[in-house]
C-alpha cells in the first residue's frame, strides 16, 4: 500500500466516492474514503499545522487555486481528486 501526503488547507474539496460528491476535507473523518487515481483511498490522519494560535509568519503562506477555462475543474493531487476551494463540478 502507497500513502500520500497533501498540505492543503481543511476546507479544500476532496471527491467522497461514497456519497458522490466533493466535500470539505473537514468533513471527512479518519478511515473514511477519497477517490484517488488508483481508485479509491482511505484518510489514514489529518494534523492541523496552522491555527489562529500559530506564529504571524506562518499565516504568510501563499496558495493557489487552479482555474480552468473549460472541463470538471477537478485535478490529481498526490494521487488524489482534489477541486478548487468551494468544490462544484
């Protein structure tokens, strides 16, 4: 078994094969799954690295969100299906 490791932040949009539909990594529990590009995968851990009690200087990260001009609008990440934050198509 492979395990892969995203940094993204908890309300980035990961694709739930069992309901059908992205929903906020927040929102996913341990043991439950994500599809991935193998099929499907399970969240083995979620550790938060920043919260509003982190160092000023670590709230300077810069993210991106991808946006393309046509297609899902979903992309692999690690293996995983990933959307943009606030999920959608």
């Amino acid at each position: 078994d492979k395990n892969y490791e995203t940094r993204v932040t908890e309300n980035h949009p990961y694709f739930d094969p069992v309901e059908g539909k992205y929903k906020q990594l927040r929102n996913f529990k341990i043991g439950e799954k994500v599809k991935t590009i193998e099929g499907e995968g399970l969240i083995v851990g979620k550790e938060v690295l920043i919260d509003a009690n982190s160092p000023a200087s670590m709230h300077n990260e810069i993210v991106y969100n991808l946006h393309m001009k046509e297609g899902p609008r979903s992309y692999i990440v690690n293996g995983a299906v990933v959307h943009n934050e606030g999920g959608g198509k």
